[in-house]
C-alpha cells in the first residue's frame, strides 16, 4: 500500500464531489470516490482511484464500500460527506415521503457515513473529516425550508461532534457555500410544479418565481470549493467554520452582526416582501 494520504468521497458524481477528487488526485493523493452509479464517473480506475458504489442511506453499502476502501489503500486520512441534495417549495406543498428523503440523504446519510469510519480513525489516532454544508444552514429563506432544515441539522450535529472529538486526534470541519454555480436557484422555482401547495400561497409562490429570475447572486465554482475542501483537509487548524461565496455573504454578515429588526427586514427586502 501506498505511504500517501487517502482522501473518499462521497457524493462524487459530478459538481463539487468530482471537483474534489480531481483536485486531490493532482495534489498526489489517492482517492476513493464513491456514489450510486460507478460508471456515470465517467472514468477508470487506477491504482491512484478507486470508483465505488455507494448509498448513504443503506448502512451496509456504507461498509462495503469502506472494507474495499480500506483493502486498497489503508487508513483514510480525510473522508468528504457531500452526497446531498435539495428539496424545494413551500412547506405545505412538499409530501412527507419528499422530505423524510431529504433528510435521510442530507443528515442520516452523514451520520451513517461518520459512523462507519470513526472507529477506524480512532484505532489509528487520526483522521478529519469535511462535511459539505451550504451558507443556507446559518440562515432560513423562503420556499427552501426543508433543504435548509437538513443543513441546520448538519451545522448542529457537526459543531456538536467538533467537541467531542477534539481529543481523539480527530478534526472536522465544515465547509458553507454561500452559492454554487449550479440550477439551485431555478430548482427552487423548478419544483414548484411538483411541490404544489393550497391555493393561498399562488402570489407568494409567482412573487418568488419572479424573484428568482432577478436575483444575481454571484456563485463559487465548483473548483473554488474543491480548493476550500483542500484548505480545511490540510491546513492542520482546528477551524469548525469554511464559509466561501460572495453571493449571500451580505445576508450571512447581517445575521450574525445586525439585530434580528434589521435583519428580517434585509430579508423581505431582497426576495421582495418589504
């Protein structure tokens, strides 16, 4: 087996997930990749990257995936939770199988995936582990409850287990996207012909599909994250916190400096309900 680092992966598909393999695989590590489908990587396999299957809601594709990771390639220095997605609409409208799906992917999944792989990283006295969350989960925005309710959860657990953690020589960390070159915007708008809610909401739901039009948010690439993941992999800092964007970095900033007045207002003002 080889002496260098291992990073895996999940999530790994495409978008940020990919992002970070490619990353990595440059900077000499190896990587062990992983997601539902193996051949949409759209790669093949060297002795520098392992492509396996893997779902994050099923406990034991989680350890199969782990026993060929760690037969492979030894010790996992660094395991990425980025396997997620978004649920989006109006509370009302969202049936509860969408959301439980949601949360069994966004939070379950990470906890599953965390669970499998400390206690390997407590046995070797070392490992960190990223978890991919979204400048979302500091702050709540119309017609995103559910998305945003699985990365307050994450931001919850994850600062949680920072504490408990901190002696085992065990780092993790937090990486906050405040946007992301990719149709979020337009799922939010997207979904609501199948996210319908009651009647009541029609003017609330045409005033944020037009709003979503307008907005501008500037938003990271998928590289700019994969280079934050690298940051906090290796930067041997007990940072929790990777916030990168500038497209909600405005109303990140007002939530933790203005009052609660300001800040709600700040808020219907920029999807406006002022």
């Amino acid at each position: 087996m080889s002496d260098r680092k291992k990073i895996f992966v999940t999530g790994a598909s495409s978008g940020v997930g990919k992002a970070i393999c490619q990353l990595f695989l440059k900077k000499g590590w190896q990587v062990i990749a992983t997601l539902r489908i193996p051949e949409t990587y759209g790669e093949a396999e060297t002795a520098d990257l392992s492509i396996l299957p893997l779902d994050v809601t099923d406990k034991h594709s989680i350890e199969r995936a782990l026993a060929i990771a760690y037969e492979r390639h030894g010790a996992i220095d660094v395991v990425v939770n980025n396997a997620g997605f978004g649920e989006f609409g109006v509370f009302e409208g969202i049936e509860d199988d969408r959301i439980r799906a949601n949360f069994e992917v966004n939070v379950f999944g990470v906890m599953n995936v965390i669970r499998a792989v400390l206690p390997r990283m407590r046995d070797v006295g070392r490992g960190t582990i990223v978890n991919i969350s979204s400048g979302g989960g500091i702050i709540g925005l119309p017609a995103t409850s559910i998305y945003l309710s699985t990365k307050f959860a994450l931001e919850g657990f994850t600062e949680s287990i920072w504490y408990e953690l901190d002696g085992l020589g065990i780092g993790i960390k937090l990486i906050e996207p405040g946007g992301i070159e990719t149709p979020f915007l337009q799922k939010i708008a997207g979904q609501a012909t199948v996210n319908i809610p009651p009647h009541d909401y029609a003017e609330f739901q045409l005033k944020i599909r037009r709003r979503m039009d307008e907005l501008s948010w500037e938003r990271s690439t998928a590289l700019e994250i994969a280079d934050v993941v690298w940051e906090a992999s290796t930067d041997g800092k007990k940072q929790l916190r990777y916030f990168h964007g500038p497209g909600i970095q405005h109303l990140v900033h007002s939530r933790r400096t203005a009052g609660e007045p300001a800040y709600e207002k700040l808020i219907r003002a920029e999807f406006g309900f002022a």
